[in-house]
C-alpha cells in the first residue's frame, strides 16, 4: 500500500508533502540524472498523473515519445 501511495505522489517521503504538478520536474530532473528508460519516466509520470490524464496538460504529456518533449 506504500509502494502505491509512493507512485502517486514522491513527496510522501518527504517531512512536507507537495502537489503532484510540483512533483514531477524534481522526478524529471532525477529520471534524467540517472539515466531511467522513458518508457518507465513516462509511465511513473501517468500514475502521479491519475485524473489529470484527460485534462489539457494530461492530454499533451500523454502525447509525448521522448524524455525531451516532456521537458
């Protein structure tokens, strides 16, 4: 349950927790220091995502095929 709770949002592990949005460019910034697949930057990113994906910015990270077009 931690591990899934962990996916959705990084910053439980964090002493103050931070929204989703501000999350995901430290994970990017990480993803890319060490050198992670896109495949899994990509999918680790949807699952913070969850009920954003239909959204307008969702809609345009779901359209992305490499690390570079998500920054």
């Amino acid at each position: 349950m931690l591990a899934r709770a962990a996916e959705w949002n990084i910053s439980i592990f964090s002493s103050e927790k931070k929204p989703v949005l501000d999350v995901i460019p430290d994970f990017l910034r990480l993803a890319v220091q060490f050198n992670l697949p896109f495949a899994n930057t990509k999918y680790t990113i949807q699952m913070m995502l969850r009920g954003m994906q239909d959204s307008p910015f969702g809609k345009q990270f779901l359209a992305t095929q490499v690390t570079s077009e998500i920054w």
